[in-house]
C-alpha cells in the first residue's frame, strides 16, 4: 500500500494509550500529526516522544464540547491548511450495571465517546468536502455488541458504529472514507483500571489467549488511513483476538 505520507492527520485522546501508539504509527509513517488531549501534560509529553522520529504538534481542547471539537479542527486547518485523516480515539468507560447507573454516568460516557465524535467529524467533513480527500477513523469498541455493566459505554460504541456507516453513504462521493477500528481487550491506562483478578479473568475469554497491545490496534487505523484504502467505506474492522465471534 501506499502509506500516507505528508497528510495532516489529528488523533484525540492521544496523550496516552491507544490514541497515543496511532498518533506514533501515524507520524512514523509520513504523516504530520496533530495529537490531542484534555491533559495538556499528558499531549506534550506524548508529542515530545514521537518529535525526534516523526512530526507532530499538539493542541489541548475538550473534545466532547461543540467548540472544544471545533477549536481543534480550526487550529489543524490554520496551521497546516488541511486535514486529511481524523481518527476518533478520545473515550472513557463509568461501568456500573443498568439498575445502579446514575444518570450522570450515562451522559457523560454518551457525550465523550459518541457527541465528541458527532463534533469532529461534523467540522471535519466540512474541510474534507472540500478539499475531496478524507480519511475517517472511528474507534469503538467490540463492547458495541453488548457488555454486562456497560449499557452506558456499549450504547455509545454502538452510536459510533452507526454514525460511521451513515457518514459512509453521506461523504463518499467526496472521497471522504469512513471506517471503524473496535478493539477487544488491549493493555493500556484505561484497562489497567480494572482490578487485576478481573483482567486475569477476562484474558481468559480472549481465543489467542492474551489481551491485545495499543500497535495492533495503531497498525488496524493505519490500513483504513492508507491513501490507497479509497474503496474500504463503512466497515468495522475488529482487533479483538477473535473475541468478536462469541463466547469462548
Ligand atoms: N483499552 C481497551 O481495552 C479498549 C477496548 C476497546 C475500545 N477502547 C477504546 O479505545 C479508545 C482509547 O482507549 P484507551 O484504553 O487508550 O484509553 P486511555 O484512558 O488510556 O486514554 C484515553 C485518552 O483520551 C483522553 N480523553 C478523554 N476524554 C477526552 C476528551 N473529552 N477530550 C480529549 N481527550 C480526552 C484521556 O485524557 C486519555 O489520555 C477509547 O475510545 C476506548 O473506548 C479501549
């Protein structure tokens, strides 16, 4: 494949985790990358490690606000003058089962990991209309299936599913792709927050036998953000183990 060399692209929520090993893979690749994260220490830090090896710049705004999403997207556009791959990474998870979860629970994991993606890709797409060209990355998650304790975090993943298969249809004819990475278990910050018997537990239910690492899931956003991967639109490609398939 071609690779994407000198495209501008911004990941959120890069300043640890899965958002952070794109944004590396990304850079590593060719491509100008423009993190972000509502940590301003966490972003600079992250950008700092990849400057030696690639290029990236970063720009701190809370993703899950109208501005803080356009905010982003106007300092890629003015800076760099394009914005040619948006890969939705930022997320978080509040589990508690459906009988027990607050109503601030659930709005603030629908509005971090479907409304923010509803921003971007609105502000986005109209950058990406114009110049004819995008790449849209979504991450969700395999959770989007159905998870115990999840309804919050599984509703929202589902959303992004969604929401991504309708911007296919919508955007294509402008060259604009749109796809979604949904990862199963993968070691980062956000996973190591469940308590160690339950991650022993869980990485028993993955088929190869272990939880996955944030490059598995980097190199699956680097394929969909291929300049050749013009003809793969509206999919949702799994990096979960084989997870996915069923109980195991
Ligand atoms: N780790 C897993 O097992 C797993 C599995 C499936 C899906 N995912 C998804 O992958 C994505 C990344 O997960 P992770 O495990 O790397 O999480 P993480 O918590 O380790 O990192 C997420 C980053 O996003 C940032 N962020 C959160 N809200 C933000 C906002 N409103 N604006 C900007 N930045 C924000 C955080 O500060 C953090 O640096 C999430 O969408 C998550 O739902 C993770």
């Amino acid at each position: 494949m071609k690779g994407f060399e000198g495209r501008i692209a911004l990941v959120t929520g890069s300043g640890q985790g899965i958002g952070e090993a794109i944004a590396k893979r990304l850079a590593l690749g060719g491509a100008f990358v423009v993190l972000n994260d509502v940590v301003p220490q966490r972003v600079e830090d992250a950008a700092a490690k990849i400057a030696p090896e690639g290029r990236a710049d970063y720009f701190v705004s809370d993703i899950a606000t109208k501005e803080g999403a356009e905010k982003l997207m106007g300092y890629a556009r003015e800076k760099y003058g394009r914005v040619d791959i948006l890969v939705n990474n930022a997320g978080i998870a509040k589990d508690r089962y459906l009988t027990k979860m607050s109503d601030e629970e659930w709005e603030e994991v629908i509005r971090v990991n479907l409304s923010s993606q509803f921003f971007t890709c609105r502000a986005a797409g109209r950058i990406m209309m114009e110049q004819k060209y995008g790449r849209i990355i979504n991450i969700a998650s395999r959770a989007w299936l159905g998870g115990p304790g999840q309804a919050n975090y599984s509703a929202s993943k589902g959303g992004v599913v969604s929401l991504t298969r309708t911007l296919a249809l919508e955007m294509g004819k402008f060259q604009i792709t749109s796809n979604v990475v949904a990862p199963g278990l993968i070691d980062t910050p956000l996973y190591r927050q469940l308590k160690p018997e339950v991650q022993e537990r869980l990485a028993k239910t993955v088929p190869v036998g272990r939880v996955g690492t944030s490059e598995e899931v980097a190199d699956s956003v680097a394929f969909f953000a291929d300049d050749d991967a013009g003809y793969l639109n509206g999919q949702v490609l799994y990096v979960c183990g084989g997870r996915s398939v069923g109980s195991y």
